[in-house]
C-alpha cells in the first residue's frame, strides 16, 4: 500500500470488493438452500399434546412451579 490516493483506492477496492461479492452469493446460497451443515434433525412422527407432556413432566418433577411450557424449535420446553 502506497501513500497515494491510487495505493488507497486499490488497497480498498482488494478488501471490499470480496465483501461487496459475498452478499449476493450468500443471498442465493440462502434462497436455494445451500448449507454446510449435516442433515436437519429429523421432526417426530406424533405431536405431543400440552395435556400430555404436563402429565409427562409431573411424573418426572414437581409441577408446583411450572411457570410455562411452549412449543419451540418442534418440541415442548418447560420452564420450572
């Protein structure tokens, strides 16, 4: 890098221009579902009711301080 407003705008143009190429090809790798992780996790077959995981978790914790139990990410999470 030269201290020449020539030396700055290239010096720029190799650290941005990359930049200024990933965010499209993020943007399609996105909309086509390109990823390099393994395979999603698999959903479970049956659903599991609220009335039956509260049965579920009472025979496993004391409920007495059950504060919410909500679906998330495909399962029920209970706070206590």
């Amino acid at each position: 890098m030269r201290n020449s407003l020539g030396g700055w705008h290239a010096t720029s143009a190799w650290v941005l221009l990359p930049l200024a190429l990933l965010v499209p090809l993020t943007g399609l790798a996105l909309s086509f579902g390109i990823t390099f992780t393994g395979a999603a996790p698999r959903q479970p077959a049956k659903r599991l009711l609220i009335a039956d995981a509260v049965r579920l978790l009472a025979s496993e914790r004391d409920i007495a301080g059950l504060t919410s139990l909500r679906p998330r990410g495909g399962r029920l999470i209970a706070r206590l």
